[in-house]
C-alpha cells in the first residue's frame, strides 16, 4: 500500500507493514511512537529506523536526525487507529463484535456466546485464554492484545470466514486504548468484585468511564443492575441496557431454583416470560448466563433459541465447573476471599444433609488477616477442609500450613501440602452425595514454586482421574 493512500500529501512510498515494536524488524514499515505507562516510543525511534522502518508517526518535538519521512500528529492512537483500518481492509466492518468487561464472568459470558455462534455460524475469541477461531488455538504473550494486533486478528479472522468475534479485558486495558481500534456491537459489563487485586491497584471506575465516554450511540451496552457498577457508571452511556433481578431491568431474572444438577430461572422482557435452564452451577452464572442470551438477542438472534441451546452449553474450564456427572465435585479457579465465601455459601446450599468438603489453597505470601478469614470460612460452611498447596516453595508449604494452627477451629482440617494429593485424598473419603470444592487454581496448568513454575496438569484431571481410580476399586470390591 501507498504511503500517499494513508497521508495525504505524503510520498508514492510502498509501506510493507505498521509496527509500534522498535525491535522487530520492519522492512519498508511505519513505526507509530505510542507513549504508554512505561515506554515511550518516542525513545525508540532511531532502533525503529536501524530495524527498516522507513516513515516515523510522532506527535512529541523531536530533533529529526535520523534518515526517514516524519509525520507529525496530534494523537498517535488514533492515527494508528485510522491507518490500521485502511492498511487492513476496514476489519470492523461485516463482523459482529462483543467486548465483555468486569472484575469476573468475563471468561463464562464470552464462552457461552462463541459457544452458540459456533453452532449457527463461526466465532473467534481473544482475551485471557488466547486467540481461538475455526478450532485453531493460538497463545497471546498478553491477555489483551494491543491496538494494531487486534485489527490484524480481526482482518485474518474475516478472511477465514469467522463471523463474530468476542473480547475480554480489565479495566487497565481500555484505559491503555488497547481495543480503541475495536468498534464493538455490544459491550456487556459482568459483575465487580472490589476485593480483586485489579480494582484495588487501579483508577477502576475512571477507566471504564474513559472507554465507555468513547463509545457510538448504537453500541449496545449491557449491564447487571444488580451489581454496584450500574449506579457507578450508568451516567457514561445515554442507552444502558439492564439485566438482574431488580424489577428496574430491563431482562428480569425471577424465580431462581440451583441445584447440584444445574440452574433454572424465568426470564422477563416485554410482556414476555421465557424459561430458562442449563448445567452449569451457581447464582454467578445466572448471570453469566443471562448477561450472554440478552447480548445474542440485541444482536437479533431468536431468545429462544439461544435459550434452548443453554441448556447443554458446556462447563467454562475451571470455573463452577462439574467435573463428573455423577459425584458432585466443583472445579474453581477463586482467589480472592469474596469469591471462595461465594463458592462455599453455594456448596452449603446444595449439599443438604451430607458432608461438604473443600480443598483449600493456601499461599506462603498469605498474610495473619487472610489465613483467619480463610480459616473463619472453613469454619462457618465445611464439614472438612482439607488445607493444600497454591504458590509456595516446597520448603515453605507445610511452614505455611502450619501457621493456620494459630486459630480456632470446628471443622474438621487435614493439612495435605501435595495438591494432587489432597484431591485424591478428598475423593476417597468422600461419600456417594458428598460435595467437594476444589477451590482456588481451576485448570490452570503450573504451580508457581520460588521464582519458577511448575508443571501442573490441572484440578479437574486429577478429579476425574481419582474418581476413575475409585470406581475401579468399588467395581473390584463388587
């Protein structure tokens, strides 16, 4: 492509490739100076130039002393923005976008919308778990992409024919202006935890009011009344859509059942009632669930048939997922003490008169405040819990550990330093409808150990594999 297409006034010079990366190299490219947190590209212009690139995008005075076209403008972001889209054939367009954001659910809503588009069409995803379109999985060094790689994704997606796309990202992202290049159709805000390290260490709120300011009028924005960030950031769009249970939403969520087995709800809208049921688990994935048939609708496709494929919509990896259809056995990836409290109050809830046990993760950086709160909920919603490895050094689990026995306890603890261990301990002791939570790593595959990682196949194979391993030695005592 011409420079000249891209500048007006500027030179016939052939232009290979954009970059905001000084150090790749950058054959005939345009090197876009964004100034970010902690680099300025503006300090990288003369490796830019060494790594081929031929025209430099700035907008801070600079003494031009190394040889290329300079072009000066008033906002990087969003000249890289407006080039991008030329440079990449307007990948916006004839591709619907939804972006979700909020402390949690973000992974459960985008997985259930691609799962349903992927059934009628073909939907692609980038976010925390990667890059996914037509059954390739591509790693991401970064859970959002930058500017100019989403515009480059969204362009090879629609050249493979993907319909749709989903995002997810925090706070922190949009505030950095990395999906500025995305127009979405729908933005959909889940749900806020203020105890998640991502809204104590960020400006959160004013974050999302910058995005939100930056949005077209006919981006649908979907929000959970229900949840504090509604009256916090309702004023930043002029069309908010609701779902919850309050009677102001727009999507009401009436009469609630959750079991071991799954969710059952009525959904109101219009005059219209509509029932709602699925396996996955929980009050937090009504939500999800409800915040992800609301968003299909707005973009025209038939309630009810999103509603009936709910109904066997896979579990999420890792997150209020069953891993056997026959023992009641939780996977969840919770961290922060609100949603272990939240995982736990469930469990209590559907376990009704037989035991319920949690496998517990405990870090060495865990502090006095936190280990007593872990413990108090051990207290208040386990018949045992069963205290294992997180992130710690070998040397330092049982040390950790250890340290819990500074506090009251009436439920029963088993201390279990291996986590593979402790899941395979759980499951032999427990009974035929027992419920276990195994809380806090979900599937993910390592163990952070000192300054390394570990490899860890995952929560739930360990489940499915002792579970497997009980059943052989009950059909052999048979």
């Amino acid at each position: 492509m011409l420079l000249s297409s891209l500048f007006k006034g500027a030179p016939d010079l052939e232009i290979q490739q954009l970059s905001i990366d000084s150090r790749h190299s950058m054959k005939d490219a345009i090197f876009f100076c964004l100034d970010g947190i902690k680099y300025d590209g503006h300090d990288y212009i003369k490796e830019a130039i060494d790594n081929g690139a031929k025209v430099i995008i700035y907008s801070k005075d600079q003494k031009l002393k190394y040889k290329a076209i300079y072009i000066k403008v008033n906002n990087v972001n969003n000249t890289l923005t407006r080039v991008a889209s030329i440079f990449y054939n307007d990948p916006n367009s004839g591709i619907d976008k939804y972006l979700c954001i909020g402390n949690y659910g973000r992974s459960s809503v985008t997985s259930f919308i691609n799962d349903y588009l992927n059934s009628v069409s073909s939907c692609g995803y980038i976010g925390i778990l990667g890059i996914r379109y037509n059954g390739l999985e591509l790693n991401s060094s970064f859970a959002t992409l930058n500017i100019l790689d989403n515009l480059k994704m969204l362009d090879t997606m629609k050249k493979a024919g993907v319909k749709a796309c989903t995002f997810e990202a925090d706070a922190a992202s949009l505030n950095l202006q990395k999906l500025d290049s995305i127009s979405p159709d729908c933005v959909i805000y889940t749900c806020t935890n203020r105890n998640s390290s991502e809204f104590q260490t960020n400006d959160y709120y004013n974050y999302l009011r910058r995005y939100l300011y930056t949005l077209e009028n006919e981006t649908k924005v979907l929000f959970n009344c229900d949840d504090e960030s509604f009256n916090e950031l309702k004023d930043s769009v002029d069309n908010i859509i609701s779902y919850g249970t309050s009677t102001i939403a727009d999507f009401q969520i009436r009469d609630v059942s959750i079991s071991v087995n799954g969710i059952a709800y009525k959904l109101l809208h219009d005059g219209h009632s509509y029932n709602v049921r699925s396996k996955v688990q929980g009050m937090v994935n009504v939500y999800n669930l409800t915040a992800a048939i609301v968003a299909l609708a707005l973009q025209g496709y038939d309630i009810e048939d999103v509603i009936e494929h709910m109904k066997d919509i896979p579990y999420v990896e890792g997150v209020m997922e069953r891993s056997d259809s026959e023992f009641n056995i939780i996977v969840d990836c919770a961290y922060d003490l609100n949603s272990i409290e939240e995982i736990l109050r469930y469990g209590a809830y559907v376990r009704h008169k037989n035991k319920l046990i949690g496998i517990i993760s405990i870090n060495y950086s865990d502090d006095d405040k936190r280990l007593e709160k872990i413990i108090d909920l051990c207290n208040k919603y386990l018949d045992i819990a069963i205290l294992t490895e997180n992130e710690s050094q070998d040397s330092q689990v049982m040390d950790i550990l250890e340290r819990c026995d500074r506090y009251e306890k009436k439920t029963r603890f088993l201390y279990m330093p291996m986590r593979s261990q402790a899941i395979e301990n759980a499951i032999e002791i427990m009974n035929r409808n027992d419920t276990i939570l195994i809380i806090g790593k979900g599937n993910e595959k390592f163990l952070s150990m000192g300054l390394g990682r570990e490899f860890y196949y995952g929560d739930r194979h360990y489940a499915v594999k002792f579970i497997s391993k009980r059943r052989r030695e009950e059909n052999e005592i048979i």
